[in-house]
C-alpha cells in the first residue's frame, strides 16, 4: 500500500513539474528584421566575399551574388538582435 501511494506521489510530482517548468521557463527573443540598402564597397575574388556598407557607416561582409558590382545597391534584412556578426544581414537581394 505504501509503495502505490510513492509511486502515485512521484507521478503525480512529475507530472506537474513537466507543467510547469515550460510556462514558466523564459520565452526566446525572436530576431527582429529592418529593411536596410547597402552598397556594395568590395569583392573579394579569392573568396567572393563582398564588404557592404550602411548609410551609417557600418560594415558587414557576405557571400557575393554573382551580379554584384561595385558600387550596387543591395537590399537586405537587418537582423537584430543576432549572436554572430556575419548573420545580421541576411535575405540579400539587387536594389532596383
């Protein structure tokens, strides 16, 4: 009798714990994007990484599209926030 009523009480314990470990653990910042034009300063042709430049001065770098030039205007996706550097500017795509 002893042993059902552990075994009822540790079930029971679990069962609540695994309820309310998930509603209480904090919630995961979702990255937030921005609509940014860059300009196209460099390509590297060894590795056909391109620098881009904001308005603001920032720099980044990113794989090159093969119809990126120099001096092109590029739309991206800002992602903020975002852990590495090389992930912040992310859905790249020519400005018209």
């Amino acid at each position: 009798m002893r042993c059902q009523w552990v075994l009822t009480t540790l079930l029971t314990g679990t069962l609540v714990v695994g309820l309310v470990t998930p509603s209480t653990a904090q919630k995961s910042m979702d990255p937030v994007s921005t609509s940014v034009v860059v300009t196209v300063s460099a390509i590297d042709p060894h590795n056909t990484m391109a620098t881009l430049k904001t308005q603001d001065g920032a720099m980044y770098q990113r794989p090159a599209a093969a119809s990126w030039k120099v001096g092109d205007h590029v739309l991206c996706d800002l992602m903020e926030p975002s852990l590495r550097q090389e992930m912040r500017l992310q859905h790249c795509r020519q400005w018209k």
